[in-house]
C-alpha cells in the first residue's frame, strides 16, 4: 500500500492512513473542528498468509495458522503471549514464516485485528456510553478503509479447474478475517460482534466446549466480506457527537440557512436541564440535514417496521414507512474515482412560511424550541440561500427538449409544481435529487413495485418488497459513462439498505434508450423480457440482491 493515504467515511469525517512499523496508524482529521464518538486514533495490524489455501475448505483460513510466532516482537501493544521467544524461533525455523506484511488485498489471505486505541480526553469530548460499540465503529471504519482498497482477482484455484483458463475458474468471496488479538481479545466482544453483524463465521454450531472459554472453536474463525459488509447500513455503527463547550461558526447555527444573522437564546433551548453552551453544540446539520448527525449519542438508524398488510385498488401490500421528509439527505457516499460526494435528498417546494427551529431536519436533537429566528423569505425561483430552488431547477430540466422526449412534462412551472406536488404525496414512491457536491445533477423516483403500474403489468409474481427506480440526469455536465454507473450503484446500494427484505430492484427504460440499459447492465442489471405500457415499449431490467457485491467506488 502507499505511504499515506485518505479515506472518506460516510459521516462526513475522514481519515489519515498510514504504516507505522507493525501495522497501520488510522488518524481522525476532523478530531478539532467536528463532532465524533470516534477516539483520535486507533492502529491495526494487518497480516497477508503466504501460501494461499483450498478456498472450498470452509472451515481453514488464515487463523489457523496465525500463532504468536507469527506476530514480530513489538507489533503490539497488549500483553505477549505464553510462547518465548526462543520457541518463536525455533518454531519459525521448522514451520516457516506463515505471513508477510500486507502490501494490497488478497481474496481470502488477509487478516487483522486493532492492536491499540488512542483515547481522546474527557474534557473535550464525550466518553464512550459503550465501549463495545466504540470498538465495533473503529472495526467498521477499518473495514471500510479495507473495502476501498483495488479488488483482488476474484477467481480461485482448485483441484477441479486446475485445467481451467483463468477467466473460466470459478469466483470466490472477498474477506478478510478478524483475528481473536490485542482488542479483540475481550471477554464476548467477538460474540457482540458476531450477533451486530459485523462479522461472520461459518461455524454455526452450538459446540461442545463450555461458555466463557476465550479459545472456543467456534469464535476463532471470523471474518467480514465485501458483499456482506456493503449491506450493513453504516447509521449502525456511524454517527457524530459535538465537542463540549465549543462555540458553533455563525453558519452552523439553527435558522441560518442562507448564512443569514441569527440571534441565539436561552429560550431556544427551551426550559430544560441543559446549558445555552450544550444547546449550540449538540450537532447542528447543515442546510439539508445530515443522515448521522446525533444529539443523543445514539446512532440514527432505526430498522425497518414489522409486516402488516392493507389493500390499495384491490392489490394487498405490506403497509409503506413513511419516505423521508422534504430535504432530507437520506444517503451520502464519498466518490474516490470522482474525487466527490454523492448524495440523495428528497426535493422541497417553495414556502412562503418563516422557517422555525423544530422544522428543521435534525435527527436526535435535544428537546427545545424556536422563538427568535430571523425570517428568511422563499419563493419559487430561489431558495433561502440564493440558490435556485428545487421546483426552477425541475422545471429548467424537464423543458430540456433532450429530458422532455422521455418524460413529456415541458411547460411553464405550474406543471412541474403540479407533478412533484403529486410525487410529494404518493403513498408508494418518493422523489429525489441526486447531488454531487452538494449541487442537484438530477431527478429520481424510488418507488415499491407491487403497487406501481408495473407491478401490475408483469407476468409472474412481485415480491412485497420489490422495488423500482426512475431516473433523469438534467446538468448536462455531470451527464457520461463515468458518472451515470456511480450513482446507479449507489441508488441499489440504498435500496438494499433500506430494507433487508428487498431482493430486487427494477428498472424500465425505454427499449430504445440502449445508452441508459447498457448503463443498467455495466452495474449489474440484466434484461429480463420487455413490458408494454400504454405510453412505452419498456425493457425490464432487473437486479437481484443475491447476485449484487458493492456499490462503485
């Protein structure tokens, strides 16, 4: 791996990457100015097995040869263990040097575990509520660096394709497995682990060896893969905390939309225990929200509600969860191959009515409300910020005569009005606007299948929880092959969080829109027949969550 290098979590914050001798040195950056449960920094140690093994041997991997032996003196900072270093050497000259230092991923050979914390001070920032879960973020913010690493070659050897081309050899599962060392060696902190979902085991047996015993068969054996890990919502694990007693810049402020003075009260805070200091800095978000922000120190997701049917036009359907609210960013990923964030929000339409403090989108705010807020007026050309609202740039893309053709919804801005007030108040579809940046690029409607015209046009059964996505790029420049597989990726990649339940997702382009369906199939769709609509010849496109590994990075 390189000397140094970055990676961008999703919350916003990012990290300094660095080798240091007996591992790699992870540094938060934003540790002085931002809000975060995160400590300073943590190190790691991250091994790569020598000899690759038989990958159809399920229950071999590189634990079973990572013996103290194979740790060099120094690498970490917890206790040693009972071997000596002279049985080191000897057993190193009999068996050999097992591993070497990671240099890129491998498919299968890797492991590691976090061999030190550096702990922040109390006096500035928050203690951890829980230490497991302190452990699991710095363990998801690992493998997150991990899985933005170049992808190994996913084909494997074995007996049988011994004689088989390479291309033609049969794939593997990209892991990395979690060693039973340094922090790791807590008492049921890997069982934690295990049941959070960060990481796996093939062992899914009771066993025989009693509870509490830290060598326990069936908790030596852990790893995390890519495909699994690109499906666990990072809210779970993410979040931001807000130093104590630090004063917010103007801009950060409740009601400073566009940058706008604001006077801050006690009666802002309203009447409870907390102090005029703690209320300006438990987290404000910035103009249109931010999924991770906490004021509760408690992370932000929440998962999916229980199954309960209603009907709707004679179709019976799981009852919908309300979609996220006007502004409401719902997801945000940093792009290393564009060198930008991508992020999804839903559109809001003008409003003539002063915003107030609880209208905000702030997610796990303490308790409080607004009674001095400078009004900042809306119309429906400009936002609060002097930026064009979302209802101008919906109408200035839909009278493009190149979006106009596919969606038919050219003409003065009442009928745009008229359209997104209709999307606003769908009960089984949402719309979006996609933003590089910050900077809207484009238009998208995510929507559940089975209650949508096209559920009710396909031959075969629809899942409960299928869902379909609509699409239109309005920014001419952020239009091309090397943009439009990003944010396809990225859209499955919510719909699968958002609920596990969803097995998938589909798309109906235009049969003659073939730029748009060679997009769909370079991200993993395929074609899977054609609907006839009374408007269109659609081609059905269809992802399935089985076949999907992560988004594009």
């Amino acid at each position: 791996m390189s000397s140094f290098s970055v990676v961008h979590l999703p919350n916003g914050l990012s990290l300094s990457i660095t080798p240091v001798f007996g591992g790699i040195s992870f540094k938060l950056n934003e540790i002085a100015v931002n809000a975060s449960v995160l400590p300073p920094g943590w190190t790691i140690v991250i091994q790569t097995e020598k000899n690759h093994w038989n990958s159809q041997q399920e229950n071999l991997s590189p634990l079973q040869c990572c013996t103290p032996s194979a740790i060099p003196p120094g690498e970490i900072s917890t206790p040693p263990s009972e071997t000596t270093e002279d049985e080191n050497e000897d057993e190193n000259s009999k068996e050999g040097n097992h591993h070497s230092r990671f240099t890129t991923p491998t498919l299968n050979s890797d492991s590691l575990f976090i061999s030190s914390i550096s702990l922040p001070s109390a006096s500035n920032f928050k203690p951890a509520t829980s230490p497991t879960r302190q452990i699991a973020m710095l363990l998801y913010s690992t493998l997150w660096w991990y899985f933005h690493q170049p992808a190994p070659n996913p084909q494997i050897s074995t007996e049988e394709s011994k004689v088989t081309p390479d291309l033609g050899k049969p794939k593997g599962e990209w892991r990395v497995y979690i060693r039973l060392q340094g922090i790791f060696k807590g008492k049921h902190l890997m069982q934690k682990l295990e049941r959070m979902g960060l990481v796996r085991t093939t062992d899914s047996f009771v066993g025989c060896v009693p509870v509490g015993l830290h060598d326990s068969p069936g908790w030596a054996n852990m790893f995390a893969s890519r495909r699994t890990f690109w499906q666990i919502d990072p809210r779970i694990f993410l979040f931001k905390l807000s130093p104590r007693n630090i004063t917010p810049r103007a801009s950060e402020l409740p009601g400073n939309l566009g940058g706008d003075s604001v006077t801050l009260t006690k009666d802002m805070c309203g009447s409870g225990p907390f102090s005029l200091s703690e209320c300006t800095s438990f987290g404000v978000p910035s103009r249109y929200g931010d999924p991770f922000a906490s004021g509760s120190n408690l992370p932000t997701f929440f998962p999916p509600p229980p199954l309960e049917f209603i009907s709707t036009n004679g179709i019976l359907h799981p009852l919908r969860q309300k979609p996220p609210q006007q502004g409401e960013v719902f997801y945000t990923r940093y792009i290393p191959s564009l060198g930008q964030t991508l992020s999804f929000r839903v559109p809001s339409l003008p409003s003539n009515v002063p915003p107030t403090l609880n209208d905000l989108p702030i997610s796990h705010k303490k308790s409080g409300s607004a009674t001095s807020i400078s009004p900042s007026s809306s119309s429906g050309a400009t936002s609060p910020g002097g930026y064009p609202s979302d209802l101008a740039l919906l109408s200035r893309w839909m009278n493009n005569p190149r979006v106009s053709r596919a969606w038919g919804l050219a003409g003065p801005q009442s009928v745009q009005e008229n359209f997104l007030q209709t999307q606003l108040n769908s009960r089984h579809s949402f719309p979006a606007f996609g933003c590089w940046d910050g900077r809207p690029f484009g238009y998208f409607e995510i929507y559940w299948v089975k209650e949508d015209a096209l559920g009710r046009l396909l031959p075969g059964p629809v899942g409960n929880y299928d869902r379909g996505i609509h699409c239109l790029v309005g920014e001419e420049e952020f239009r091309g092959p090397h943009r439009a597989p990003v944010w396809l990726s990225s859209l499955v990649h919510f719909c699968w969080l958002a609920d596990n339940r969803t097995d998938t997702i589909m798309m109906e382009p235009r049969v003659d829109n073939t730029k748009i369906i060679s997009y769909l199939q370079a991200v993993g769709f395929s074609k899977d027949g054609e609907v006839t609509f009374p408007h269109k010849q659609s081609a059905l496109m269809r992802i399935r969550r089985e076949n999907w590994e992560a988004p594009l990075l």
